[in-house]
C-alpha cells in the first residue's frame, strides 16, 4: 500500500514534504487547465498522452488495457490504487470520481464500466468545478452534487477523489446531511474511532480528518456510488491511510474545506 502510494504521488508529479504536507510541484506530468469551447479542461502533459481501448472495461477485468487506465487515473490526479492491471476498488473509486467530473450521473446500470464513451474522454478530460473561486491556494473542496472531493495545492489538484456524503431521507430512519459550509482541518485521530451512530464495537470511522463538531472526512468499508452517510465525507480506505497527509491539521494554516451542495456555487 505505502509503495503504491508513493508510486502514485511521484508518478503524478513531484511532491516535496513542507510542514508535515505533501505538496505537489509543477513537473512534465503536471495537469494544468485551459478554456476550450467555454469549458475547464485538463491539459496534455507530454508524457501522459492517452490511447482510448475499443472496449469496455469492468470491475474484475485485469490485463495491459486496465494497468494503462491506471497509469492514465493516475496521471490525472485520481488515485486508483497500485498500478498492477487490477481492476478493483481502489479504480473503481477513481472511476466514479472521474465519471461524475465529467458529468456523467452514476447509476446501477453504469457504476461498474469504464464505457466507450469514458475511454474517449480520458484523452481530453474536464477539470473538477472549482467551487470557490479565488479561494486559498491550498484548499480542499466537496461538491456533493458530483460526489468528489478535491485537494489543492497552488491551485492545482493533487487529488481527486469520490465521496460518499449525507444520504439525506433516503436510507436511514430520519433525515442525514452533510452542511454546506466554510471549515478547517482542525483535527485528526489515528485508527478507528467509534460513534454513537455505529453499531459495531471496532468502530466506523478510519483514521478522521475532523471539519466540523462530530463531522470529518474519514475511511469506510462501504463507500457507494451515492450520498450514504449519516453526515460525515466517506472516502474509500486506501484514501483515508493517506488523506490526512495531503492537508495541514490545525492551528491557523489549517487547510480550509469548502463544502458545497445544491447551493449556487461561491
């Protein structure tokens, strides 16, 4: 996991450590945005150049074709877990987070493919919305109309990745939501942490990055396709082993976290 992660981050781009934060640095493989056709799109770096497969690809599939959407998941800031040809959670994640930043709405019939359609936007893909404009540099944003969350630093994502939020009237007894609002990385608590909304004894919530009281971004073993949390931000367990590394945890360079819903966009 450790090896693959550095794989990831270092492949990406160049990271250097400051105060305890990976921080990415513009290198060949950094993705930089453009306007085309009135549209936030990711550059081609030079390196990363992408050749779409004529076929659709599925969770279990494993061969050269899914080790090269890796590399491409990767390159682009989502992380799909070891680059090994695999096709498990960890890329099906990134999957989702990719799809939804594209604009494509995830349903049971489409969350376990990497379509056709995909395959082509991989070569030119859009940006995340940038929900804060002209926010800070270092920043972390969750637009939970698309379900992604987006670690920033110099402006540019180092992460992408896909969120589980509030699941609001539709699952559990009562209504469940995660608030829209400006916070900070306040806190963070190693392992697993139990609550009072968690039936088992081990706990629920893996490693939290705390935003707001009783609310943090943290590892679940079940992060879905749609909003189902009772109010905190899952993310897929990989993730939360390294998550609270990208941002900087209390004191006043806390890294600020915008959360943004239905709400118009600042």
């Amino acid at each position: 996991m450790r090896q693959s992660v550095r794989r990831w981050l270092f492949g990406a781009s160049a990271i250097a450590v400051v105060g305890g934060m990976a921080l990415s640095q513009a290198g060949t493989a950094s993705a930089q945005t453009r306007q085309s056709a009135g549209q936030e799109r990711i550059s081609q770096a030079a390196t990363s150049s992408y050749e779409p497969a004529k076929v659709v690809l599925r969770i279990g599939d494993h061969g050269r074709l899914v080790k090269r959407l890796q590399r491409r998941l990767a390159n682009l800031h989502y992380y799909p877990g070891p680059i090994d040809g695999l096709f498990g959670q960890d890329t099906i994640e990134a999957v989702w987070a990719f799809m939804s930043t594209q604009g494509t709405k995830l349903t049971a019939a489409n969350s376990d493919e990497v379509s056709l359609r995909m395959q082509k936007e991989l070569v030119d893909p859009k940006a995340p919305k940038i929900l804060v404009k002209h926010g800070p540099a270092e920043r972390v944003e969750i637009n939970q109309n698309d379900e992604v969350l987006v670690v920033y630093h110099h402006n540019k994502p180092i992460l992408i990745t896909h969120v589980s939020t509030g699941a609001g009237c539709a699952v559990y007894p009562g209504c469940w939501y995660t608030p829209d609002g400006n916070y900070t990385t306040y806190a963070y608590t190693p392992g697993w942490v139990k609550s009072t909304l968690c039936p088992t004894a081990a706990g629920c919530m893996y490693n939290p990055v705390w935003w707001a009281s009783g609310y943090a971004v943290h590892g679940d073993p079940s992060v879905p396709y749609f909003p189902d949390s009772h109010g905190c931000v899952r993310v897929w367990m990989d993730i939360a082993n390294f998550f609270h590394k990208l941002v900087r945890i209390g004191g006043k360079h806390a890294t600020p976290v915008y959360i943004r819903g239905a709400a118009p966009y600042l």
